[in-house]
C-alpha cells in the first residue's frame, strides 16, 4: 500500500495503513468530508432519523450513486445508480469507504448520546 495518501502528514498514522480508518487521522481523512479530487459529496435528503448524500463525479458532473442508511445492515451504504454502469477506480472506493465508516461512526456516537442523555 504505497503512496496511497500522499497528503498525510505522518505516513504511520494514515487510515490507508491502518486497518480502522477511524483510529487515526490525516489530511487526506479530514478533507474527504464533502469532497476530493474525482468525487464530491451533496446532502440529497435529511430523514428524521439519517441523511442521504449524493456521489458526483468532479469530471462529468453525473451522479454516480447515493450513500443512504441500508436498515438491513444498520448502517451507511453506497448504492449505485441504475440509470448506467458505475464503474470506480480503488482511489474513488476507498474515498467512499472512507466518507461512509466517518457518516457510521457520527451515527453510531449520535445514538449512543441520546440513550445516554
């Protein structure tokens, strides 16, 4: 896995080393939140209880899919789009990955806090 997060900072604490993303942060991490170099990412929709965001491609401007809640697996999944073939590259899987583990862990902390509260 070389060179993989060329902006991180300290390459021993990048998420693309580690085997939970979340443990650790870089960058590459914090500035994927709504956006990187092929991908951008719109909230669609906000649900009472979730939200779903939009995949956009920075080159076309077309939709590649939707990251929404998937009841069945509780938690944050990407869905394609139907209209054509989606096809992704590792950087843009890994972008998404990274952008849904962030969306389940807010969502996860954000139920733990109202049980508790």
């Amino acid at each position: 896995m070389k060179d993989l997060c060329k902006t991180c900072v300290k390459r021993n604490r990048c998420p693309f080393h580690h085997p939970n993303p979340t443990a650790f942060k870089c960058v590459y991490y914090e500035n994927v939140e709504k956006e990187d170099k092929w991908l951008r990412f719109e909230l669609k929709e906000e649900k009472p209880k979730t939200k779903v965001y939009s995949v956009i491609s920075k080159r076309d401007e077309c939709e590649l899919g939707e990251i929404k809640w998937y009841p069945s697996w509780r938690k944050y999944c990407f869905f394609g789009t139907i209209e054509f073939e989606t096809v992704l590259s590792e950087d843009c899987m890994l972008t998404i990955s990274i952008f849904t583990t962030e969306l389940n862990k807010k969502h996860k902390e954000k139920r733990r806090l109202l049980r508790e509260g």
